[in-house]
C-alpha cells in the first residue's frame, strides 16, 4: 500500500496536510452556520421592523381619525361660521361655552355652527365697558369653548372639548352702531370638560384690557 511505502517523515507531512484540511473543513461549516444565523436574524430583524412600522402606522391612523379639528367657513357677509371636522368625522351634535364675563348662556345645536347674533351685543357692551370702541375694532378674538359630539372611523360615538378662537371685527351700519362680524376659526387647544370655562375665564381676562371708573366716558 501507499502509505507503507513512505517514509516516517512523509507519513508526518501526509498526517498534517489531512489535519489542515479538517480544520479548513470545520471553518467553513462553521462559517455556513454563522452565515446562515446572520441571514436568518436580517430576516426577522427586517419582517419586525415592517410589522412595527405597520402597527406605528396603524395607530397614528387611528389616532388621527379619533382626533377632532374643527374648520370654519364664513357666509351671510360675515354672520354665520358654518363649522365642519377636518378629517371624515360626523359630527352629531355642540355646545357652544363663552367667557362667563359676557353673561350669555351656552349655546346647543345639533347644526354646526357659530351665528354673531349669539353673542353680538353682549360682546360689545363688554368691549364698550373696557374702553374700546367699534371703530377699534380690526382682528379681533374671542375665545370660546367647543364641546362636540362626533362619530369617528367605525361607527364610535366620541366627545371633543377644545378652546378656539373666533375671528372676529365690528363692522359700522349706517344708523345701526357697530355689528360683529366674523371671519374665522383657529385652534388653541384641548381642555378637560370640568376646567373648560375657567380656562376660557383666563382667556378672556388675560386679552381684556381694563379701565379705571374715572376713564370710562
């Protein structure tokens, strides 16, 4: 046979180079695991990474579809906001709060909307006792709190209660004085159903300028 055949030194050699290839042989088994381990991990690191980002997505859906904004669009020259959500809600129903200083009573409707005629006059007995006349009047605000009850994405019946601001001017009638006209909407924030008016409160007390008794004419 071949190997009785070499000698002690060959024998060696032949016994070596059968150890090299053996432990070549472990190396790259060893390598195909360790690939193969890599590839299986890529793979689920990459199908977790797309399962969260659906469920991010998903529930930033979601959310937005349970979030309420309210838009307003001007029409009667300035007499009637007509309100609507900005996403696909339906609205069903509002309560319309103003600043317990103006001493009206909050508005119901099942209409969405905000009329001048709400809170015309007492609006601007509260800007003549603080010493503001009609004329002054340009982009002027009047804080208000909305509570809305709307059906969002599925059929779900929710309740929103945010502060906005109405846009507003006094626009002089011939004969008639000053009469509020308004122009817009703009949002200022959520506010919990029970601290909604003593936030609006705030507001108001913090935008009306004030007078002295002996400046008042």
């Amino acid at each position: 046979m071949a190997d009785e055949k070499m000698t002690p030194a060959e024998k060696a050699e032949a016994a070596a180079v059968r150890r090299r290839w053996i432990t070549l042989g472990e190396l790259l088994a060893v390598a195909a695991v360790v690939i193969s381990a890599l590839t299986f991990w890529n793979s689920y690191s990459e199908r977790r990474s797309s399962e969260e980002a659906r469920v991010s997505e998903a529930r930033s859906g979601a959310a937005r579809a349970r979030t309420l904004i309210l838009r307003a669009t001007a029409s009667q020259d300035g007499e009637v906001l007509t309100l609507s959500a900005a996403s696909d809600q339906a609205i069903q129903s509002q309560t319309v709060t103003f600043p317990s200083a103006l001493e009206i009573d909050a508005v119901e409707t099942t209409n969405p909307r905000i009329e001048a005629d709400w809170f015309d006059g007492a609006l601007r007995k509260a800007r003549k006792d603080a010493g503001q006349r009609d004329e002054d009047a340009g982009d002027e605000r009047l804080p208000i709190a909305v509570t809305t009850h709307y059906l969002a994405d599925g059929g779900e019946m929710l309740t929103d209660v945010a502060l906005y601001d109405v846009g507003y001017g006094v626009k002089e009638r011939f004969l008639r004085g000053g009469e509020v006209r308004l122009r817009g909407l703009s949002y200022i924030g959520r506010a919990h159903a029970d601290a909604a008016q003593a936030r609006l409160d705030s507001l108001w007390k913090t935008r009306q300028p004030t007078i002295s008794a002996g400046e008042k004419k």
